[in-house]
C-alpha cells in the first residue's frame, strides 16, 4: 500500500514502545523519515535500532526527551524544524483508583497527556499551514504504559 508518505517528517512522542513505537514502524515501512521519542537516550537508541534492523534503508533517528519536565520538552521544541505530522502519543497514567488519585497526580497526567501535544502543536501548526500540509493526530489508549494480559 503506498499512502504517499516518502519523504514526509513525521515526529511520534512517546515512541519507543507500545502503539508508539508499532505506529513508527509503519510509517517507515511507507517510506517516511521518522523521528522516535521517549524519556531517555537509551530507550530511544534501542527503538531507532529495531526499527532499522527490521525495515532496512528506512529513515528513523530519535530525540530524547522527557515531557514531566519543562526544560526537556523546550529543548525537544528546538531541535524540531520541519515537521510534516506530529503524532501527539506520549501519555502516562496513576495505576490507582479514583479515590486514591490526588489532585497532584490528576495534574500531572494532565500536563503530560493534553499539554505536551497542545506545545507541541502550537510550533509545529504554523510551519504546516505555511506549506499548506501537515497533520496532527492525538492518541489515547486506556493503557498508556501497562498493556493489560
């Protein structure tokens, strides 16, 4: 199947595992450069890696950074230029019930799941509707870091 992706950028958060990571692999099996993301560089080595031992030729590097903090996602925001589509995938969840969940926790979920892709989204839209192309797509999972047996 040929979606017409060679050549396009497309940037995933939270990308070295899970629907992340299958979702990476499929756009460099259409041909697309892809620039992986996770927490730390050695998550994002090993991602890189895979994908290129399973797709050879394909076209995949990857930024470290860690959306929790601040000063990690303004130095992500920097290093992205040119984006075609931004997959806002990165999402982390409290593995305890409603009653349990304080407002802190609830915060930071939110700061990370909505947040992250709302900065990420704010810089790279106006590069897209400059060109006149671009997609951004926002993924949510019931499970953000354990998949269930």
């Amino acid at each position: 199947m040929d979606l017409k992706l060679k050549d396009k950028i497309v940037f995933i958060s939270g990308s070295t595992s899970g629907i992340g990571f299958a979702t990476a692999k499929l756009f460099a099996k259409e041909g697309a450069s892809v620039i992986l993301n996770g927490r730390t560089e050695t998550a994002v080595s090993e991602a890189v890696e895979a994908i290129k031992s399973e797709i050879p030729g394909s076209k995949v590097t990857g930024i470290a950074a860690d959306f929790s903090k601040v000063d990690s996602v303004n130095k992500l925001i920097k290093k992205l230029d040119l984006v075609d589509i931004l997959i806002n995938n990165v999402g982390v969840f409290a593995s305890q019930s409603l009653y349990e969940t304080t407002d802190e926790d609830w915060l930071r979920m939110f700061e990370i799941n909505v947040m992250s892709g709302v900065r990420l989204s704010r810089v790279l839209l106006p590069k897209m509707l400059q060109k006149k192309w671009g997609r951004i797509i926002f993924v949510s999972s019931e499970c953000a870091q354990l998949v269930p047996p």
